[in-house]
C-alpha cells in the first residue's frame, strides 16, 4: 500500500506541476515545490521497492509524507480561489479517507489528519478565500474525526483478528487436532516447566499408551473408527488424568500421561482405558497396552528418558501377554 502511494503522489505531482508551468506570480514556486514533491516520493517508492524502507512505522512515515507532499501540491498548483475551494476541500477529505486505508500507524495517522486539515486552513487564507468559504471546514472536522474514530476501530478489529489468528495458530502447533490433546510440542514445552516446578522434586511418573493392533482395526472396521477410537481414548485419559497432569498424543495409535507421584498402577490404567465406553456402531473397543515409569526422588532424569523407560515396559507388557493377537474386545 505504501509503494502504490508513494506512485500516485510522484506521478501526480510530476504531471501536474510539469504540464502547467503557467501560475503568474507563484508559477515558478509552485512548479519547483510539486517537481520536488514529485521527486521526493519517487525516491521514497524506491525505497520501499528494494527493500531498504521495512519497518512498518517507516512504511507508514513515507506514506504519510507521500499524501502529505500530494496534498500541499494540489492546493499550491490551484491557487485556491471562489472557484476552486470546493474541488481542493474535496480533495482534502479525500486525502484523509485515503490515509485510513494506508496508515496504521496511530501516532503518524493522526499526525497526518491535522496537517491535512491545517494545510487546507492555512492555504485558504494565505491566498485569500473569501471567509465565508471557511463554512467548508464545518463537514472537514466532522469528516476527519469519523475518519478517525473508524480508523482506530478498524485497527482494534485488526489486532483482534490477528490476536485469534495467532491463538489458532498455537493450537495448531501444540495441541493435536484430533483428540485435542497436546502434541510433541506442546509437551515439551509444558515438560521443561513441570521438570523446573516444586511438585516435580517429590517424583514424577509417565505412563505410554498404545493401541494394540491399530492397524487391524483401521482395516477391519475403516479409519473412521480408528479416529473415532483415538478420540475415545483421549477421553478416557482426561477422565484418568489429574487437573495438573500432562496428556499427549504422541503419534499416531500412541498416547502419554505424565504427572507427579503418587503414580498410578499401569494394572489400574490397562483396566480403566480397556473398560471404556464407546459409542462404536461396529460394537468393538480396541485394547491398549499401558507402560508406567517412574522418576523417584534424586533421580536424575530428563522428560525423554523417562518417557522413552514407559515406552519400553509397555513393549515388555506387550510381548510377554497371551492374548496379545486379539486386537479388539466386544464392546460391554
């Protein structure tokens, strides 16, 4: 937006003060200023094109100047006068909607609408208005503080939509989709404070659970009842989990518990999440197996240690039980 202003302000005030040397008294200043006005916001468009302008508060400053150099450019050319008052107040308002829709700046926009209202004063009385055409700035004021009002109302929604753009965002980033549960990265996050906390030093636990056979349950009854058995086992797990603890999926058919001692018996959770209920039209509730380790007080572990212990006694508990080729239960 700013490239686009600071281009109409150049060629503007090029072709006009170019075209129309012509201006009596104040011919030969009046055309030197828009030249140069001209010429400043061609050095400003290159600026921002190559990228040595990119901050947005420097974005919004030569847009500011841009609309500003436009402005004083008009209003010097015209020589303002009966006749053309009404065209240059015009202009004016339209210089103020236009910094609306280019600068975001608070600071540089209210800057700007008081030059553009003391600029079009101020050009009215040094050439001479008749004063009773100053009833013209009766709807310029009203006009400029709408303009504002709205402005500031349309940033507020902005920085609200950007706000929930950027919570979307970090639910898609640390929490899993599906299930709702924390992924890898939210867990590590999370992990590193609770490692860093006064509870952790008593002791903390991690159970690993995993679907047994999911595979088999995708392509005996379809992966909308794999989803929908994911999602049954994160409930499950919110219903097991304490108000503090951590609950991730980690991949795929494999979930994590993690919390602070007194840790749960792995026989205790197997039970609870294989009596589940579910709302299975195919009748069946895939079974887990579940591997707890523990963390005791003064024992140096790290979150991926004593996750990747849980992971292995799940996979004791796994090959060493005898119905481990059974991958799904009646539903009760």
């Amino acid at each position: 937006m700013a490239s686009v202003t600071l281009g109409l302000s150049a060629a503007s005030n090029l072709a006009i003060n170019l075209a129309m040397r012509e201006g009596g008294r104040w011919g030969p200043f009046v055309t030197a200023l828009g030249v140069a006005l001209g010429l400043m916001g061609l050095v400003g468009l290159v600026l921002v094109r190559t990228g040595v302008v990119v901050s947005a508060t420097a974005l919004d400053i030569a847009a500011a100047l841009a609309l500003a150099g436009t402005t004083i450019g008009f209003l010097m050319h015209a020589l303002p006068s009966p006749l053309t008052w009404g065209s240059l107040t015009a202009y004016t308002a339209l210089a103020l909607v236009g910094a609306a829709a280019t600068i975001r700046n608070a600071v540089v926009f209210v800057a700007f609408q008081v030059f553009g209202m003391t600029a079009w004063a101020a050009a009215g009385l040094v050439f001479g208005v008749p004063g009773g055409l100053f009833i013209n700035l009766i709807p310029v004021i009203p006009l400029g503080a709408a303009i504002a009002v709205g402005f500031f109302l349309a940033q507020r929604h902005e920085r609200t939509v950007q706000r929930d753009l950027m919570d979307q965002l970090r639910l898609a980033a640390e929490f899993d989709l599906l299930t709702g549960l924390l992924n890898r990265s939210g867990f590590e996050t999370r992990a590193a404070r609770l490692w860093a906390s006064d509870r952790a030093r008593r002791g903390v636990w991690c159970a690993f659970v995993d679907i047994d056979h999911f595979k088999s349950v995708n392509d005996l009854f379809g992966h909308e009842r794999g989803d929908q058995a994911l999602r049954e086992i994160a409930v499950a797990l919110r219903g097991l989990a304490g108000p503090e603890d951590l609950l991730v999926r980690w991949g795929g058919d494999e979930f994590v518990m993690v919390g602070c001692w007194p840790a749960p018996s792995e026989a205790s959770l197997t039970r609870r999440l294989n009596n589940r209920t579910t709302s299975a039209e195919a009748g069946v509730v895939p079974r887990v197996t579940v591997g707890v380790a523990e963390r005791p007080f003064g024992l140096a572990l790290t979150p991926d240690e004593l996750l990747d212990a849980a992971d292995r006694r799940m996979y004791e508990l796994r090959a060493g039980r005898e119905d481990r080729s059974v991958p799904v239960a009646p539903a009760p």
